[in-house]
C-alpha cells in the first residue's frame, strides 16, 4: 500500500503542513488506500516532507507526487478544459509560491507565543535535552529561507498585507461555488484547502488569521471539506 509520510497530526487538523495536507487531501478525494507514517524530514529525499512510497519508489515534493497519483491511480482535474487547467496552476502558485510565505513567516517568526506553539506541534515528541537544540536550529534555517525568498525582509504589516491580497482574491474566487472550479474537487481544491486550514483552523495568531476568518465563503469552504473528507476530525468552529 502507498505510504504517506508527513507530520504527526495535531491541532485537530489533518497536517500542520499545507502540503501534507494537499496530499492527504488528494488521496482522500480520489479514494487511493495509503497508510500514515509519521515522521519528520530527516530522511525525505528532498528533505522536505510530504514524501510517499510507493511500488519500491521513494518520492518528494506534492506537485511530482499528485503527477504520480493522476497517472497511477485518479486524476481528478479530469473533465477540466485549457483554461480552468490554467486558473488551477496559477492559483496553486499562489498558494504555495506567495500565501505560503506569509503563514511560514506568522509561525516560525512572527511572535514568540506563536513560536512556542508551533515548536510544541512539531518537535515536542524528541527528548527534552535534544528538543531546544535541534528547534532553535531548525527555526534559523527556516527564517534563512524565509529571508532567501525575500518575503523575510519585509516589515510584519507589509507581508500580512501582501498575504491578505491573496485572502482576498482567494474568496472572490470562491464565490459562493462549493469548490474552486465548480461542484467537483479538484487538485487545485487540495492546495486550497491544505493551506487555509493551515491560516485559519490552528491556534497560531496573526493579521492573516483574522483577515481569513472574516471570509465567511473560506470559513465554510474548509469546513465543508474538512467534514467530508474528514470525518473523524472535529469542526473548526
Ligand atoms: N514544494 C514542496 C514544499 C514542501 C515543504 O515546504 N515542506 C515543508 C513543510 S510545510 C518542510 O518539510 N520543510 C522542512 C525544511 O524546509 O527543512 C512540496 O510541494 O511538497
């Protein structure tokens, strides 16, 4: 069976990761059997989780991992025509090439409550002696990237307000359909909802939150999917 490694799941929420999320949720939606394994990215071949096994094969990143799922097994943006095949690329990239940044930064930076929170969620199972040494290491090497991608050297207000650009369009987007691109998910619905329920169904505080939980078509969108798919995981509110 496919193995799905990703991170202990935690805040009742199906990952603290979008991408984890973006995986499961891909899997569930075109009902693929897998199994969980929990871990975190020390062994990822691109070390970076998600990663899945599967026929023997070791595989990184979720974009080249739902290649393999529409090829093995289901594609669900079948039926989409060129242009709907377009919207979904680039409102992933948003996703995860912009948004992304903005939540990243709001965790592992923003404040120091977050930052106890978020370190609690992701390392809290290594023992106490080893657990502030391998954090604080990790934590630099995220701010590292963050800076690296260029969203770490803006001011607080100014990446929550580039963040809240891609809220915004997000929800006009929406509209009052039930998924992204009409009444069926889709791979792009996978992204969407990994990282808006990464925004607004965890206990890390920010500008972005707030902002998305005045979004009443997002709040509904990631509770819909959330008890759809699933189903053993509480409501968000
Ligand atoms: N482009 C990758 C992004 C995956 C990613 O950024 N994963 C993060 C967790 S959200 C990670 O494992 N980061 C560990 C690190 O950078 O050390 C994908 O689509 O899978």
């Amino acid at each position: 069976m496919l193995k799905l490694y990703q991170f202990e799941r935690t805040w009742g929420i199906p990952n603290l990761s979008p991408f984890c999320c973006k995986i499961e949720t891909y899997l569930r939606m075109a009902d693929i059997g897998y199994e969980i394994k929990s871990t975190l990215p020390l062994n990822a071949p691109k070390g970076k989780l998600p990663y899945i096994e599967d026929g023997g094969k070791a595989l990184g990143d979720s974009r080249f991992i739902i290649a393999h799922l529409k090829s093995a097994y289901k594609d669900l943006d079948q039926g989409l025509n060129d242009t709907e095949l377009a919207i979904s690329l680039a409102m992933q990239r948003l996703l995860e090439e912009h948004l992304f940044w903005a939540a990243l930064y709001s965790r592992w930076q923003y404040t120091d409550e977050n930052w106890k929170t978020n370190k609690q969620a992701i390392f809290g199972g290594l023992p106490p002696i080893i657990r502030d040494i391998v954090a604080s290491r990790w934590r630099q090497k995220i701010k590292r990237q963050i800076h690296g991608h260029g969203t770490g050297r803006h001011q607080a207000e100014e990446i929550f307000a580039l963040g809240k650009q891609d809220i915004e369009a997000l929800s006009a987007s929406l509209g009052d359909q039930q998924y992204f691109l009409g009444d069926r998910p889709t791979t792009l619905d996978t992204s969407a909802f990994g990282l808006l329920i990464n925004i607004i169904g965890c206990p890390i505080e920010s500008p972005l939150k707030e902002y998305g939980l005045s979004k009443d078509n997002l709040i509904n969108y990631v509770n819909r999917i959330k008890h759809k798919f699933y189903p053993e995981l509480q409501m968000m509110r």
